[in-house]
C-alpha cells in the first residue's frame, strides 16, 4: 500500500500552485504590457480593415482620405475627413482651411472605427474643419512595435505634417482616453516647440475625453484590491504615460516653455458620469493640476465637479474667451465610448470650438493695423 504524502508536501502543493499561477501571470503581465497597453489589433480585422469597405451610408456628410504620412523611418498611416454636403461640393483648398483637429485615439482599434465620433466633431465647429485621425506604430496599417517614445514621435510628425499642410489653419488636438495621455505626453515635450518652430503659435487649444491620469493610476483603478498582485506590479510599468505628473511639473510657473505651458489655461477636459473604465476623478484631478489648485480624492465626484466650476472663472486670460478656459464638464449618462452622442458633449466641443475661431479672429483684426502701418 503507498506511503500517503505527509502534511508538509501536501501544504506545499496547496499553497505553492496557487502561488505559482500567481507569478506566472505577474510575469506575463509584465512581459506582455505593451499588448495590453497598446490593442491595435482589437477588434479582429482592425489591422486590416480599408477605407474602401465602409458603406458609403457610414460617409454621410463627410469626404474621407487615406493618406500615408511620411518620415525618415517608417512611414504611419492616418484618416483626413472633411465636411461634405450639398453645399460644399468639393473639399476647400488646404490653403483655405482654417481648422484642423488632430485626433488621437484610444488603445484599441483604428480611426475608421471613430467615423460616427468624426461626424460629430463635425457638426460641432464653427467652420468647415478637417480632422487629421493618425494611426501611431502597430495600429491600422502603421508599422512598427508600440512604445511611448516611438508613439510620440508618430504624433509628432502627424502635427507637423498637419501644420505644414494647412499652412492658415488654426490646431486643436483631440485626445480620447489613452490618447488624452498621450496629448498633454506630447505638449509636455520640450523640443516639440523648437520642432515646429513658427507653427507652433497656431495650436490652440486641447480637448481632453475621459484621459487618464497614468497607466500605474489605471492598474490602481483596475486592480483596487490590494491582496491582488497587480497593483505592486506598477513600478515595472515601461510606458507610464505620466499625464498628471506631466501637468504637475508645470507648477505655478506661468511662462513655460512647453507648450503645455502655453495651453494649460485652455484645456477643455470631459469626462463620462458613467465611464466604466478610467475614473472620472482622473479627469477632474488634471483640472485642479493644469487650475495650479491641489486636488483631493476624497468626497463624491459631484463636490469635486462644482469646485471645478466655481474656480473655472480664475482661470481666465486677458482677452481670453470665456469658453476657453480650463474646465471640467461631466457628461451625464455617459460611457467611456459614447460621451458624443450627448447634448452636454455636442454644447461644450461646440463652445469651445468657436471660441478658438473668435479668438483666431480678434488676433487678426487686432494684428491688421500693425500689418498695415508697416507696410507703410
């Protein structure tokens, strides 16, 4: 008859298969974040999909374009959309546009995926804008492995390329979830403002929807337990996306070489009530940050959205429109996908899309009298 195995062995087995399924998946976890972090190829077909294949019922009330913006490495693909209607016939000269939004997604899918998302913004501004949706490393039909700096460089080029080919235009960037990271990431940058040179005065404005604050705040979001591994896992975390931190370091200093420095006062963040992935307190915690006011994590984010709005009025510039400064809206009934399909979204892009317009348009009056006493 065998021996049966003593308590010692089987204690181990109990305890030590669970604790190896344990490591394993940490191991994974970190091994294989960048899967995580950057789901380029989610949904199946994401990778492949083609402009050609959308029904054109999807294209109502815009002309859309693939386009493959070239660099010294390797080159990205993105989606320009431009109104259309039976009034616009045909697409106005680049020279002729006046708007441009530069979109940058989330981490999942492809800017075919955001036709519904583009209309929207569409219908929002003021003038007939062209929207500029890049598709960074290992997204669509882009080459290359994911990493933060690698996608910064992506985006880069995108905004240069947007304002070299829209030469009139005014920018605004659109970042949704991880792409709200990755735009202040962007404008944090301290050689962006010497890369553009000239062009960089005609970035006006940032709107922010549902951005996180990190991706070690998300996998604390994530993972709240703390007998979970997880969360102790954040200090291994390779692309950390420091949104927050990235608005922190701009402190109380107001002339900032950044151009993050420039546009803090003038960023537009919107958040879902509902947002069922990133905390809505993310949002309201880059406000109080970009505000230069300390933010708390206690109380509901009810108390924390009011705050915002009573101090949003301090904020203000001279000659600054009112729509314009730093602000908080919290999309009632929202997800983390559909805040634009609501009213409260469609009011606040709307708003903030014609007072970067009426301001591009004071600057201008004000400027053409200079213009003309020196050609005198």
């Amino acid at each position: 008859m065998p021996t049966p195995p003593s308590p010692l062995v089987v204690a181990s087995i109990l305890a030590g298969v669970p604790a190896a399924l344990w490591a394993y998946k940490c191991a994974m976890m970190v091994l294989f974040q960048r899967k995580i972090i950057y789901m380029g190829y989610a949904p199946l077909g994401a990778r492949t999909d083609r402009l050609a294949d959308i029904p054109r019922s999807y294209l109502h009330g815009m002309t859309c374009s693939e386009l493959r913006v070239q660099s010294s490495n390797k080159p990205i693909s993105a989606l320009l959309v431009r109104p259309s209607s039976p009034s616009i016939p045909a697409p106005e000269p680049d020279v002729d546009t006046r708007l441009v939004v530069l979109y940058l997604q989330g981490n999942a899918g492809n800017p075919l995926h955001r036709l519904p998302v583009f209309q929207s913004l569409l219908a929002a501004s003021p003038v007939n804008p062209s929207i500029l949706a890049p598709a960074p490393r290992s997204y669509w039909t882009s080459p290359g492995r994911p990493t933060q700096p690698g996608i910064l460089s992506d985006y880069t080029l995108a905004l240069t390329h947007a304002l070299r080919r829209f030469p009139r235009a005014h920018v605004v960037l659109y970042g949704h979830s991880l792409g709200g990271a990755v735009a202040l990431c962007l404008l944090a940058q301290p050689s962006l403002s010497e890369i553009l040179g000239k062009d960089a005065e005609r970035i006006r404005g940032v709107i922010l929807e549902n951005p996180f604050a990190s991706v070690p705040a998300m996998v604390e979001a994530l993972y709240p337990q703390k007998w979970l591994p997880y969360r102790y896992l954040t200090p291994f975390v390779w692309d950390r996306w420091d949104a927050l931190g990235a608005v922190r370091q701009l402190g109380d200093v107001e002339e900032d070489t950044t151009l993050l420095g420039r546009l803090r006062r003038r960023i537009l963040v919107l958040t879902s009530e509902n947002d069922e992935v990133v905390p809505k307190e993310m949002g309201a915690a880059i406000v109080h940050a970009a505000m230069g006011k300390p933010f708390s994590e206690n109380g509901t984010g009810r108390e924390k959205v009011n705050e915002t709005r009573r101090t949003r009025g301090r904020t203000k510039e001279r000659g600054q429109h009112e729509s314009l400064c730093t602000r908080l809206v919290v999309v009632r009934g929202a997800l983390h996908e559909d805040a634009w399909k609501r009213k409260e979204w469609a009011e606040a892009v709307s708003a903030y899309m014609h007072s970067v317009m009426a301001e591009a348009n004071d600057s201008s009056s004000s400027a053409s009298p200079d213009m003309k006493a020196k050609s005198v």
